[in-house]
C-alpha cells in the first residue's frame, strides 16, 4: 500500500514539472533578463551620446545634420527574440539554455552583448541580478567591458549560484572586490577572469575555497607576489 502510494507521489511530482515546464520558464528567472536587457539598452545609449568633444571643436557644425545619434529602440536590440509577452518563454531566447525538464535557466551566453559599443564607456552592470538563476550552470559575461563593484550584500545573494560551474567574466573591468563573491562558489570547475583590472596580491585564500576548480585563467591581470606551487592553480 505504502509503494502504491509512493508512486502517486512521483506520478504527480512529474506532472507537476511537466505543467510548470509547458508554461514556460520561471517568471521571477525571465524578469530578471528583461532587467539585464534593460540594462543593456541604457549602457548602450550612453555609449552613442559620448562624443569626441575635440572633434567638435575642430569641426564647422552642419545644421542640417544631427550630431547626436538616434537612442537604440527595440527593433536594433542585440537580443531581439527577447520580448516581454506573456506568450514569450524566455527558454527560447537566444544566448538562455534551459533544463527541459524543469524549465530553469542553466546556461546564460551573455558575452560581448554590446557589440561595438563596448569602447566606449564602462558598464555599471548590477551582478546582484542574477542571483534568482539558482540553477545555473554556465554564466559567459565576456567582453562586455562591465566595471561592477560588488559589495558584502551583493556577496550574499550571489552566493545562492550554487550550481554554477563554469565562470567566464574575462575582458572587463572587474577589479578584485569580485574576488569576494568568487570564493563563494565552491562548485567552480573552470574559471576566466582574464583581462580585467584586479591587483594586489596573488588571491590564494579566495581561491582555496574553489576546491572544485580545474582550470584558472588570470591571464594580464596585476596581481603581486609569488604563485602557489602547489594545488591547482
């Protein structure tokens, strides 16, 4: 009696999984993309407004022309299939993989999402946002030229990725405060942070705790002192 019982458990378990996987992905996991693409679209159109101001100054002004180009609109948005509809699964979405089982977002490809306005200016980017991906798994922020500051809140939240294990934040402008969130995922297997603005000492205690971690890039970083011998960095 108690295994037919059982059995009904897990029958309606799955039902239930299937149900919440037919209406899409999780609604707190598609806001949050819609707040990154909002993000995204800001540190965009503050890139079209920085002007050369020498190049003004040597240049004769033409009326007839607009010296300050047109913000970018939904329709010239680097991720277009993301679209705030209720019809819209964002497990669709380009750069989103999600598990098709239970629907969560586990792989966000997210690298050079500003395309040739990366020169530009620094991206103040929120990382705290993505801490409502608890089932992540692979996160790629790579050339996006993000200049995040994370402080001791933003630590705690993030450190609910306790699935993530692959970390890819090469070329930006991270400095070592990510060196604090870092250690908190203990699930690491390979990490870059290659190409960013981190100093100081080589980061040993922060990553001890990475006792998952397989490959490291540091690659033209600052960092002083003597590399560790032993372990696996």
């Amino acid at each position: 009696m108690e295994s037919l019982v059982l059995k009904w458990v897990l029958v309606c378990v799955i039902l239930w999984v299937q149900i919440q996987r037919n209406n899409g992905c999780f609604e707190e996991e598609r806001l949050a993309l819609l707040q990154f693409k909002a993000s995204l679209e800001s540190a965009i159109n503050e890139s079209v407004y920085v002007i050369d101001s020498n190049s003004l100054l040597s240049s004769p002004i033409d009326d007839s022309d607009s010296l300050l180009p047109s913000p970018i609109d939904d329709s010239e948005s680097l991720l277009p299939s993301w679209i705030d509809e209720a019809e819209n699964d964002c497990c669709e979405w380009e750069r989103v993989s999600c598990n098709s089982t239970t629907g969560h977002v586990i792989g966000l490809s997210l690298y050079n999402t500003r395309g040739d306005y990366t020169w530009s200016n620094i991206w103040h980017f929120n990382m705290s946002l993505f801490q409502h991906f608890k089932e992540l798994r692979t996160l790629n922020l790579s050339y996006n030229y993000i200049g995040a500051f994370i402080d001791n809140e933003d630590v705690e939240r993030l450190s609910s990725l306790k699935k993530l294990q692959i970390l890819d934040l090469s070329h930006n402008e991270f400095d070592r405060s990510i060196l604090s969130w870092i250690a908190t995922l203990t699930s690491i297997k390979i990490l870059n942070l290659g190409e960013n603005f981190m100093g100081g000492s080589f980061p040993s205690r922060e990553l001890a705790n990475l006792q998952n971690l397989e490959i490291l890039d540091l690659n033209s970083n600052k960092f002083s002192g003597t590399l560790p011998m032993q372990g696996k960095y």
